[in-house]
C-alpha cells in the first residue's frame, strides 16, 4: 500500500484542527514559540495553532479561554506543547498541576522539565528542595514563585490549593467527571487560572471527552480543538489521515509508520482501534465485544421459530429505562434457538406492569425456566414463578458458553431489527479473578439488555435436556 496525495495537494498535516473556535486575535504565542526554540524542539505549525488558544488574552485580564481541549493522533507531538507551556508558566511564578491516569506520564514529564531546569536554568532553583523526586511527592519549585507537581486524576488528587494551570493528560480514559469536577473550582479564584485538557479519541465510557464535545459549539469559555478525520471518509483516505495527524510532513517517518499500522489493524480485523487511536474518531468501547460483527453474522438468521422447551432471558438496564426478555431453547440438531420477544423503554420502566405481563408470556410460551440478574431484575422476577437469578461464577460460565456457541455457529436467531446484533455489538468482556470473564455493556452511557438476557437464556438452554416431563409455567 502506498498512500498518494490528492491531485494538486501536498501530503503535509492541517496546521487547523478541524473543529475550532475563531482564531485569538490577541496571543502570547510568540513566548511559548520562542521557549520551545530554545529548548531545541521547534514548534511544528499545528503545535503553534495549540498555542495561539492556549495564550489567547482577555479584553481585560487572564485568558480568553480558562479552558482548552486538544484532541489529536496518538504520535503527533502533543507532549511537545507541554514542555514549554509548564517551563513558561513557571517563570511567570504559576502553580501548576499535572495529572493523568497513569502517572507513568507525567512522572516522565516531571523527570524532563526537571532536567532541563538543572541543566539550562540552574539559577532559578532554590538553594533547598527546588526538584523533589520521590514518588508521590514528584515536584518542582522555581525562585520566581512557580511550583509544578503530579497527581492522580482521581477526585482526591484534585484536591488542594488554588492552581493557576491544571493539565489533564489522557482525558479519553476518565470514565467519571469525579476529577474536573474537583480540580476546576482550583482556577477560578486565580486570576490566570486555566485548565488544559490534552487526549486522542475516545469511547462513550470517555464521559469527560463527551462533555467537552458537547460544550465545543456552546461555551464560549472553552477552545475545543479536534484534529480527526471527517466521519464519511472511509479508514484508508489521506484526506482523513491528514486531518487527524498534523505531524505528518513534519516528523520523516510518520507517514510510512501509519502505512504499516493501517496494513495491520486491516489485516487483523481491529479498524475500530486504527480509527480511535490514528484517525482521532471516537468508537464504540476500548475493548472488542465479546464477539466480532463478522462471527454474529455467519450465525443462521430465521424468520420463524418454533420454541420447544425454552428458557426466558430476562434483564432490565441498570437506569430503569430499558427492559428485555428473549427465549432460547435447543434445536432439534442441538443447536440454539434464540428469540427477543420483549424490548421495552420507558423513563423508567413500570416493573408492576411488565412483571406480571412476562409471567403471562411465560405461560403462552411454555417456559421450562427463567433467569435474571438479581442486581437489576429483582422488581421483575418477582413476579415470575421459578425465576432463578443468574450472577457471579455462573455468569462467567455463561457468557463463555455463549461466546464459544456464537464463534461455532451454533444459533439460529429471530432477530427482527436487529435489536440482539446491536446489543452484542455494545457487550465486552470484563475480567474476574482466575482467568474468567463476564459480558457487560461497554459504557454507561449504553444498554445491551437483550445481550444479556440471551446469554442467560443461552446457558439453562445449552444444558442437557431433561428425561421427564417438561414443567409448564
């Protein structure tokens, strides 16, 4: 593969992010272009486009944006605005905070700004704990006034004095709003306070990514700026590429380096990763679902059924705004019908009134057992007869029987609209103790109820079929 640039252009990065407030027309862009030419790491023209925002002055005092959002490819040089953007700030005598989820970041941060000051500033260090090195007390203190150190991004590293610069490294992987919501209240009584958030793409679980995109269009107070490729172009147009990754043209190897990247997430089914980590567009979840899009699909696919014997599924949404129930039973060949026969919203659900209505189905059905999630699904299940619930090692059991069913196209699913290859499309795996895993949704933000209701379903289903009587409900 060999990427060519479109007839007339030049592969070279947009020096623009593609969402963007107005360019500042009055900056201190200039200083950090010069601190970052004397710490011999020459800004690229997308880096200076970040500083314009970051540097942009009110009419009266402070920034014009106490909030700035940078969102690009993985790669591009987003640490290389740090480094000047701290070192300046710090001269100006500003207290600064540094936080990521993994603190392996801005411990790497802190142990270079602390050796560029020994080396290339010496004389701005107090004669006593100018640079603090041990862990969990990593800090940098200037004779001018300005103090630098690192934390966690959990509500309680936030916690603190007032800060004039808080840097929010990784935001995609804050999957609560726990620590913006401690650490802003730090700049606003500061007269130059600043919160400058720094990522690439994300999934819905990235709950703070989503709140700053919402706000992008809105708030006047916040420079969101997104380098990522326009959601119609497909994985492997330059266009997009450029869009997303402003170093490429400027830094000799990225391109042919994406070439070889693309090549392999192509050829190993991960396109969702190619698109969230160098394409700067958000997907689905950070994890793979449970089973691919391409596995579900080699399933068989019915538009009649005949249960005999089945089992009911049922599982209602951690919110209360969604509810479904699917039926499963062993096919004569032994494989495993599946069947979504309620998918109920509501704002919330009237479990007095689907309860009683699923005990009914249950009856018109036949059903020779039901399962449910006693954490959600209680309200429900009590109004069914002989419901079992369904949790902890044994829906480890279920969810890897049903995985391993789905990968040896052993369904065959009634699936009108879609709703089940939807809801597995939003299921992944979470770990448990002993190499186990279980199904969850992939965010909150999510719901997978008839996934989970089927892999209930699917486990009582898939067991030996009883000798005796069937017992009717």
């Amino acid at each position: 593969m060999a990427i060519a640039a479109p007839e007339g252009a030049s592969i070279i990065g947009s020096p623009l992010p593609r969402i963007k407030p107005p360019l500042p027309a009055r900056s201190e862009y200039k200083a950090l272009v010069n601190r970052a030419e004397e710490l011999g790491q020459p800004f690229r023209p997308w880096q200076v486009t970040v500083a314009r925002y970051v540097s942009a002055l009110a009419p009266n005092i402070g920034w014009l944006y106490p909030e700035v959002a940078t969102l690009a490819a993985r790669q591009n040089g987003k640490t290389s605005i740090m480094r000047p953007l701290i070192i300046e700030r710090l001269f100006a005598g500003h207290r600064i905070v540094h936080a990521a989820q993994d603190l392996k970041l801005p411990r790497d941060m802190h142990e270079e700004i602390a050796t560029i000051i020994d080396e290339q500033y010496r004389e701005f260090l107090p004669s006593k704990r100018g640079i603090k090195y041990g862990v969990g007390q990593e800090s940098i203190r200037l004779t001018t006034g300005g103090v630098y150190h690192i934390v966690s991004n959990s509500r309680s590293g936030a916690r603190g004095p007032s800060n004039d610069l808080v840097l929010v490294d990784e935001v995609l992987e804050l999957v609560s709003m726990d620590f913006v919501a401690a650490a802003i209240p730090t700049t606003i009584a500061r007269p130059w306070g600043q919160v400058v958030y720094f990522s690439n793409s994300g999934t819905p679980a990235s709950v703070v990514l989503q709140w700053l995109r919402v706000r992008a269009d809105n708030d006047p107070k916040l420079a969101y700026l997104e380098w990522s490729a326009e959601p119609h172009l497909a994985p492997d147009d330059i266009k997009g590429w450029l869009q997303a990754n402003p170093s490429i043209g400027h830094n000799p190897v990225l391109l042919s380096n994406l070439e070889d990247q693309y090549r392999s997430h192509l050829a190993g089914g991960s396109l969702d990763v190619w698109e969230r980590e160098h394409l700067c567009r958000p997907t689905l979840s950070m994890h793979e679902s449970i089973v691919s899009a391409e596995q579900w699909s080699m399933q068989e696919f019915v538009t009649e059924t005949a249960p005999i014997r089945p089992i009911l599924g049922i599982k209602m949404d951690i919110s209360g705004d969604r509810a479904s129930a699917v039926l499963a039973w062993q096919e004569a060949d032994g494989r495993i019908g599946l069947e979504i026969v309620v998918d109920e919203e509501g704002d919330p659900i009237r479990t007095g009134e689907l309860g009683p209505a699923l005990q009914k189905l249950a009856v018109e059905k036949h059903v020779s057992g039901i399962a449910y999630d006693p954490y959600t699904d209680t309200d429900l299940a009590q109004h069914l007869r002989r419901a079992k619930p369904l949790t902890g090692r044994d829906y480890a059991n279920a969810t890897e029987k049903f995985v391993r069913l789905v990968s040896g196209r052993q369904l065959v699913v009634h699936d009108e609209g879609a709703i089940l290859a939807a809801d597995v499309a939003a299921t992944i795996p979470r770990s448990m103790s002993g190499g186990a895993y279980v199904a969850i949704k992939a965010s909150p933000e999510l719901t997978n109820t008839a996934a989970e209701a089927a892999i209930r379903a699917v486990w009582l289903a898939s067991a030996p079929r009883p000798t005796g009587a069937a017992r009717i409900y």
